[in-house]
C-alpha cells in the first residue's frame, strides 16, 4: 500500500536542517525539533510535514499579515538530551525564536524550566505536562487542545458510557498498557482517582520502548481477563500490540488507544487485527477546505514536504495543520495588539497564545470547521478546551465514533491541575501570577 510505502521512505529520509528563506527583516522565526529517523520516524515525518506544509500555505498566501515564516529542522531521533540540544543550537538563530513545539514529552519535561527563562512559549498539542494548563505557574508552556489528563478522563466517560453508564464501571477491570516512559505514566493520576471514584480496578502494565516483543504482557492480560485495556503506546509498540492481542485472543473491540496510538502508521501495519479498533483523537477524521488548499497551491507547486502526497489528510499530518495553524493564530494574534505587520518576539507570541480564541466561525474562515475543537485560552487555562472525540478503523480509514465533542470530569482534571501546579511552584519558588 502507498501509506506504507511513504513510512518505510519516510523513516529512512534523513532531513538535513531546512530552512523557508534568508532571514530576513520580515520574517517569523521558528525552530522546529523534528524527528524523521528512528523508531518515531513515521509520526514525526507526518507531523513536521503539516507544519511545513501549513507554514509554506501561509507564506504562499502572502505571510502574516506580510510577515513571512522561516523556520530550521534540527533531528532529534525522539531523544531528550538530542531535543535540548537542539533547543539550544536553534533558538537564538535569526534574530530569535518565536515559539516551539518539539513533539515529545521527554523532550518538553527537558527544556520546560529553559523556555520560561529564555521567554520562549513551548507549545506542547495533546501531550506532556498536564497541569501546565494553569498558566499562573507555567506561563511559556501551552498543552493546547487538550491535555494527557484531559484524554484520560475522557476515556473513562467513553468507556462508562459504553458499559452504559459511570455506575457500571464499579467492579470492571481496566488494563493501561503504557509506554515506560514520562508520557506513558502521565495519565496515572486521573486513573487512579476515577479508580476510586468509580470503583473499578486499574492494572498497570508497562512495556519497555520500543515495545518490539510484548507477548509477556499479552499473557499478563490474558490472565487479568480485563473489561478494557488502555493502550498508551507510540512508535511500533502500537501496531505489536493490536497484532498481539489477536494472536492471543482478546477482542480488539475491549482495546481503547491514546491518540498517539490513532494513525494510519499505527492500523496499516497491524493489517486485518486492527479493524473494527477505536482510539481517541483531537481531530476529527475527514477531509477539509484547508487540506484541499495545501493539495492545490502547496503540492501543485512542487513545495510539499511529504514524501508521498496521499499522505496529506492523514492522522499526523492533520495533527501537524493543526499545530501550524495554532502557531499562525497566535503570531496573528500577538500582531493585533503589538503591530499589525511587524515580526513579534517570544514575549509577545506567548501573549498571543494565552488569548487565543478560534471558535467556530474562525475555524470555518480557515477552512478547518470541526477538524479540532473550539479553543480559547487564558492566564487560568493554558489548555484551552479539554475535548475530544473517539475515532475507529473500519479497514481502510478513520470515521469518527462520536460526533459531540466529549468532555470528561473537568471539575477533577481543574483539582489535580491547581494541586500539582502548586507543589511545582513552591518547589521552583515561583509566585503565580498571570503576566501582562
């Protein structure tokens, strides 16, 4: 298949550091911690290629507001200490960067105390920390959309709903699968506390990356017999897991992935085990204005940035449009209150990323009408909506289970946030305080 195809070229590609023109007076400085080789290879080079390509759409549309994008890959192989290290190799080049977004929980843990001092805003889409929502302890930092907290509670309404209701769930056994890894264990507090509340019994069951051989852990469930499992996986653990699972016998219907484990990379691979399975996602699956306007102008041009253009629309390259597009949004924004046409610095994109408001009518001006939720953020609520949707594989695509935006307990996901915040502020001795 032509999917395939594209990720075994994608992931072999070694992408030297690019960049969108000189640097200019006029343009809008951005690096971008891209990784395209490795075990990460096929979601970075979907996701790095939304961006780019979203970036050159924007710049072939006349920039900003004027202002042109400019940007430069440093390849991080998904690694920590690589990520920090291109941080720091990128983020003074051309005049300075505007804002980041590295794609990686390890790597946004690594560089989290850095962006504050260099007052640089991180954004981080659908993962790393939670509780950087409240925007008084973490003002750099942006989980826009929605957080790993966020998902987790969602995933138990979902998951209550379909056992027909919360109260049903008391009881139940709920497998999480995860990544051994800071990003697998981020849901663990919502978990337990909906364990508690709810009373079923939550199984931890970790798997080392990149999650190759898991047929110890398959057993572990086979023998636990849980209601559910959640698969917090990324990578090739995703696509072991589904194919394990069949082979030993537990329904692909019981198994609820993270977003991260929603992409055609993640289904293709495991062929015919992975049909009929479900995951949650911040974007609703389907094809957009936005994404026929970067086939015409972006590809029509030979400007493209993925391998193979039947990529585009795809689950990580939608998630890379959507990461743009917020990036654009905040500049945008910024420009509105600090001069419409000029190039803004870190200090005044983080402004424009904490007043965000892209609602519906917005979306439907950008040619993005329900690919993500309506986002408005500020200084209380770095996150800026907290939904999602759940999504399922029919065989050949993504089609959208729900077709609301669902939203779990906010009330617990605001308790937990005010609460871990602000042991990290008495920690990092930071007073919180929204900024101007």
């Amino acid at each position: 298949m032509k999917c395939i195809k594209s990720v075994l070229l994608a992931s072999a590609f070694v992408v030297a550091a690019s960049t969108a023109g000189s640097a200019a007076a006029q343009e809008q400085y951005i690096p971008l911690l891209s990784y395209r080789v490795g075990p990460y290879a096929a979601g970075g080079t979907g996701f790095y290629g939304g961006v780019i390509d979203y970036f050159n759409l924007v710049n072939m549309n006349g920039g900003i507001n004027g202002v042109k994008l400019a940007w430069e890959e440093c390849e991080t192989e998904y690694n920590a200490s690589r990520g920090v290290e291109c941080y720091e190799r990128l983020k003074t080049r051309q005049g300075g960067a505007s804002l980041v977004e590295p794609l990686s929980t390890g790597i946004a843990y690594g560089i989290l105390d850095r962006v504050a001092t260099d007052k640089i805003p991180m954004t981080t889409l659908g993962y790393g920390r939670s509780d950087a929502a409240n925007g008084k302890v973490f003002p750099y930092v942006f989980p826009l959309i929605s957080s790993y907290w966020s998902q987790a509670a969602g995933m138990i309404k979902y998951l209550g709903e379909k056992s027909g209701g919360m109260a049903k769930l008391k009881g139940k056994k709920i497998v999480h699968l995860y990544h051994d890894s800071a990003y697998g264990k981020e849901p663990l507090p919502v978990l337990e506390e909906q364990a508690k509340q709810y009373g079923f019994e939550l199984i931890k069951i970790p798997i080392t990356p990149p999650g190759n051989d898991q047929q110890s852990q398959w057993l572990q469930i086979r023998q636990a017999n849980p209601d559910f499992v959640i698969l917090w996986g990324f990578g090739v653990m995703n696509a072991v897991a589904i194919k394990t699972a069949q082979r030993n016998g537990f329904p692909r219907e019981k198994i609820l992935g993270v977003w991260w484990a929603g992409s055609e990379e993640d289904t293709i691979p495991a062929g015919d085990a992975a049909k009929g399975y479900t995951t949650m996602t911040f974007n609703t699956p389907g094809n957009y204005p936005v994404l026929d306007e970067i086939r015409k102008k972006v590809y029509g041009a030979k400007k493209g940035n993925m391998e193979d253009p039947n990529r585009v629309g795809t689950v990580y390259h939608m998630r890379g449009v959507t990461a743009a597009m917020m990036s654009v949004e905040a500049i945008r924004n910024a420009q509105a209150k600090y001069g419409k046409g000029k190039v803004m610095t870190g200090e005044q994109v983080r402004w424009g990323l904490e007043n965000l408001n892209i609602d519906e009518a917005r979306q439907k001006a950008l040619g993005a009408f329900n690919m993500f939720p309506p986002v408005k953020t500020s200084c209380d609520d770095h996150e800026g909506s907290g939904a999602v949707k759940v999504q399922n594989w029919n065989g050949t695509k993504w089609v959208p289970v729900s077709q609301n935006w669902l939203i779990g307990d906010k009330a617990l996901i605001r308790k937990l946030v005010e609460e871990s915040s602000a042991k990290y502020a008495a920690e990092k001795k930071i007073t919180p305080a929204c900024m101007n």
